[in-house]
C-alpha cells in the first residue's frame, strides 16, 4: 500500500512546489512593477506634472523627435538636482502624429486624465494651435519650444508663450547683420508663397532692411514642393539689378535646391536666410556654390561650439540618445527649463503666467530668454552662422536693435 501511496504523496509535493514556485516568481513581478512604478518621479503624488505634445509619427517627426529627447533630459537633470523646491517634474510626453485633431484630443487627455499643470511641444504653427487652445479652455498654458510665428500669442491671448524667439526676431537680426556686417544696400527678396512661415519671415525682412535705409530692388516668388526653380530665378530680374544680398525664405525641403538656382544665374553674392536652412545636408544639396551663405538659428549645437553648457549637453544627449543633438534638441531642453525656472520663482506652479513673466536674462542653449512687458514671446538672442566652402562656421550671437511688430 505504501509503495503505491508514495507517487501520490511526490506528485502531491511537486504541485505545491509548483504552485509556490508560481507565486513566488508572481510576487517577484508584482513587487518588480511596484519598483518600476514607484521609481524616479512618475508617480511620486507630489510631482510636478508637466505634459509634452510632440509629432514622433508623420512629416513633423524629423523636428519634434529630437525636441523631445532634449525635453526628456532636460527633466531628468532637473530631478537629479532636486527638482523644483524638492519636487521632481514628472513629464509626460505624447504623440501627436503630426494630425490636429489627434493634438488637440492629446491636449485634451493631458488635462484630464494626467492633470498637468503646463503643456509644452511641437515645433509647426498650425500643429499648436489646437492644443494651445485646448489647454487654454481649462487655464493651462502651452508653451511651444519651436514654433516661430510672432501671430500665435494673439491666436491664444495669455496662454500660449514661445520659448523660443519669433520669425520677426530671426529676420531683423538677418537684415541688421546684411546692413552691418556685409555693408548691403540692397537686397533681393526670393519666397515660398506657399508656407506662412516664409511669408512673414520675407515680410520682416523687407520691413527691418527698408527702415534701415536699404532698398529691395527685387522679389521672386515661387510655389514650393517643386524641386527646380532655376527658371523661376533666371526669369526674374535679379541678375540685372545687382542686389548686395539676396534673402530666400524657403521651407527645409527646398532651401539647398533655391539657393543652388541662385548661384547657376550666376548670382554670387551673399545668400542669407533663416533657421530652414539650418540643416547638415544644406552644404551637400547646394553644390560647389555652397560659399557666402549665412544663416539664422536658435543655437550652435556642434562640438565645434565653444560653450561650456553645450558641450555638456551634447556629450550627456549623445550618452542618453545614441546620437548627436541639433538645434531642435536645444529647443525642446530649453522649453522644460524655461518652465522650471517659471515654476521656481512663482508662489505655486498654478501661477506659471506670472513665473513666466518674471524671466529675465536666463541663459538657455538656444540664448539668453527674457519676457518683458507681458509679452508672451521672450526677447531672445539670435545665431548666426555661416557656410563657407562647404563648412558651416559661428558667427556669434546677436539681438536685433528693432524688431517689426507682429
């Protein structure tokens, strides 16, 4: 009887084995989520919650993925120093997909859901716009860390800032450096009717160089997308004029194309444009006319650079990330900070409007940032850079003497 009880009794043993052994290894993963959970700063009760609305998906992923990975260090530095009076940001970054309606319903969730006390992203006008109004209808501000049009404040009056600066900025410091630098008294004007952001940026620079004394004394207009605009130029008046300069607003895609149709008229003076043309295949796109091309930016992000912070950035980013940051990376570190430092300084972190405003002189990545007069856009320095022979060298950092009103 016994020899036939006995495999009863072992296999009754290797259940209960099993069956502790699978609780075991359950409490294992239960206290492992615990840990992961409760880790860092993303469910401290505490935490100052900040949402990040970037397009990882779609055409504008190419600005906005290195935005938030810059976004995402700048949080976690700011949590290895202690976070804000003892409490870390908790961000929670989203996909916007590069589609409005999923923005704006992203916005919405941030709110709702995760209970953010600010939303920051995105790096298109058209792409902000419906969450910076969807966050306003609850009181929470949005600011954008790319986004350059100077019209978006009035678009959502009090709660939409710039972190970085506006295209009327960006294109004074570009007409004031033509007057002082390259002794331009003339300049033609080249646009891409087709994109608003060329639209102003060509506006702004005709009214700073004009109000300076310079005289535009030609203007070539084209649709872009195309690919080949050497007769759009050629036809155009501008190699009889003899223009100082030649500024060309055009979007990322075309810049390198539009500038090498300047130089194939045989046009060979300076060629200055904005941060579209901040890109590292621009020399390569352009040709051997890749020479007397200038630029501005938000930022010399190179190891070439000088700068203490940024090489510290570039250096923790490649560490992080696998790969070199850009200007856009600086722009999304610099819209976290600029948050933080709002945050600091104001009674609560409800009160960020008032943090904001009080922003004077912080020296961000991407220049120095100060908020005056209630303005949701920051006077901000301005890079500017310079292609010579295929290589992209600093000019230094400027801030416009005027800038066009909005």
């Amino acid at each position: 009887m016994k020899t036939k009880k006995q495999p009863e009794k072992n296999g009754s043993d290797a259940r209960l084995l099993f069956v502790l052994a699978g609780a075991l290894v359950l409490a294992v993963i239960f206290i492992a989520v615990i840990m992961l959970t409760t880790s860092g700063d993303s469910t401290s009760k505490d935490a100052i919650r900040i949402g990040a609305i970037y397009n990882l998906n779609g055409s504008q992923s190419s600005l906005d993925i290195p935005s938030s990975q810059g976004a995402r260090l700048a949080a976690w530095e700011i949590n290895e120093r202690g976070g804000i009076h003892g409490r870390n940001i908790d961000l929670i970054v989203v996909d916007g997909k590069t589609n409005t309606t999923e923005i704006a319903a992203a916005a919405a969730r941030l709110i709702n859901e995760d209970h953010v006390q600010a939303i920051i992203g995105m790096s298109d006008s058209d792409m902000v716009l419906p969450a910076a109004q969807t966050a306003a209808k609850s009181g929470v501000v949005f600011v954008t860390s790319g986004a350059t049009s100077p019209l978006l404040p009035a678009q959502v009056p009090g709660y939409l800032y710039l972190s970085c600066f506006g295209d009327n900025t960006q294109a004074a410091a570009a007409a004031e450096f033509a007057e002082s630098d390259l002794h331009a008294t003339t300049a033609a004007v080249i646009t891409d009717r087709s994109m608003e952001y060329t639209r102003l940026l060509s506006r702004y620079f005709t009214e700073r160089f004009t109000t300076g004394g310079g005289n535009i004394t030609g203007t070539v207009q084209y649709d872009g997308g195309r690919g080949n605009y050497r007769s759009a130029i050629i036809t155009s008046d501008m190699s009889t004029t003899h223009p100082d300069v030649v500024f060309v607003a055009c979007g990322p895609a075309d810049c390198g194309a539009v500038i090498r149709a300047v130089r194939e008229a045989g046009i060979t003076v300076p060629v200055i444009g904005g941060d579209s043309l901040d890109s590292p295949q621009l020399a390569g796109t352009i040709g051997p006319g890749a020479d007397q091309v200038y630029y501005t930016t938000h930022a010399d992000i190179s190891t070439s650079s000088n700068d203490k912070a940024t090489n510290a950035f570039i250096k923790r980013y490649y560490t992080e990330f696998g790969e070199e940051p850009n200007a856009f990376s600086a722009l999304g570190y610099d819209a976290v900070n600029v948050v933080a430092q709002a945050m600091s300084t104001s009674p609560s972190p409800a009160d960020l409007r008032e943090g904001l405003s009080a922003i004077q002189g912080y020296d961000g990545l991407t220049g120095t940032i100060s908020y005056r007069n209630q303005s949701q856009i920051p006077d901000k320095s301005v890079t500017l850079m310079e292609i010579k022979n295929g290589t992209v060298i600093l000019i230094g950092e400027r801030m416009p003497r005027i800038v066009p009103a909005p």
